[in-house]
C-alpha cells in the first residue's frame, strides 16, 4: 500500500539491496508504470542530486524529454549490451536488467557500486515522473518517509 506524504509526494515502500545484488520493485509501482514481471526494465541514475536509481517505463520514452538522449543509446533500447553493464551518458548512468516474475532485479555487486551502492542499502521507492519512479537511498524525501508508518518493507 503506498503512501501519500505531507507535502504530496507518493512513497511505495522500502527496498534492501540483497547480498546477491536483489531488490524487490514494488508491485504498486509497477502497475502504475504499466511494467510487467517477467521482461526487461531499464534502469537510469539521477544527475548526482540523489543516491539512488529510477525504472523507466520503456514504453513511454518516446513521449518524453529524454527520448534525445534514449535515441543515443540504442544498444539500452534493444538490450543488446549485457545484463547489468553500464552506459555512462549526460552525467547519468544507464542500464538494463530482467525483473522476474517475483518482482526482484538482480544486478552484479560492481553495478551497484557505480550506482554508489551497496548491499544492506535501503533505498525508498517512490513516484517520479510520468517516465520513471524512483528509488533513493537519500535525499529530502528519505526523512520524511521514515516519519512514515505502515509503509512496507521489503528485504
């Protein structure tokens, strides 16, 4: 069940990176996004305003302001680099994994670190952009979402 905070913003739940790179995406996020279990998802870092990643809802890069810098990339829009492997483009890092049916990403522990993250992090999905949702392991929003009860936690 998400969550809707003081000053508007929507937080799903909280997420910890596994010892074996998992991490589970919330299934309210997911259907919000239209991402389906089972597939492909691509993953995109901030511009060093927060640790974290968002998930990109593929489907509507088309329509967005980051369609210029998709187009650069077509090797992340057909997944024919390897799972996991990193694409570093305009101050942001990019890249692809499969989301199981299980809602679980698995990324290899040296992708986690160029996200400058780790296993044990907890990181805060919450609502982005028509485009992506986030999720932070800091920022303005992590204190105010631990202020938050009832939200779930996924480990």
């Amino acid at each position: 069940m998400a969550v809707t905070a003081k000053n508007g913003k929507y937080f799903y739940a909280w997420s910890k990176i596994l010892p074996d790179g998992s991490f589970y995406l919330p299934d309210q996020a997911l259907q919000e996004y239209d991402i389906h279990t089972d597939s492909n998802v691509i993953l995109m870092s901030g511009r060093n305003t927060a640790k974290g990643f968002s998930v990109v809802c593929k489907e509507l890069i088309d329509n967005s302001p980051l369609a210029k810098v998709f187009a650069s990339l077509p090797e992340l829009l057909n997944f024919s680099i390897p799972e996991g492997q990193t694409i570093s483009f305009k101050e942001r890092i990019f890249c692809w994994t499969y989301l199981s049916r299980d809602r679980y990403i698995r990324l290899p522990l040296e992708t986690w670190k160029q996200l400058d993250l780790v296993p044990g992090d907890k990181l805060l999905s919450l609502r982005a952009t028509h485009l992506a949702f986030n999720n932070l392991a800091d920022g303005p929003f992590i204190e105010l979402a631990k202020q938050v009860r009832g939200m779930p936690v996924y480990e």
